[in-house]
C-alpha cells in the first residue's frame, strides 16, 4: 500500500480499470 501513497491519482485509475474490463 505503500506504492499508493506515492501516487494515488495514477492507482486510483488503474486499480478502477482492473475491476471492469474494457468492452
């Protein structure tokens, strides 16, 4: 969790992404 605190702008997209594929 630590990576997050880095950059939780770039991980909060990421992670939203990997939760729902792309159609």
């Amino acid at each position: 969790m630590s990576c997050t605190n880095a950059q939780p702008a770039t991980q909060l997209p990421y992670l939203k992404n990997t939760n729902k594929p792309s159609p």
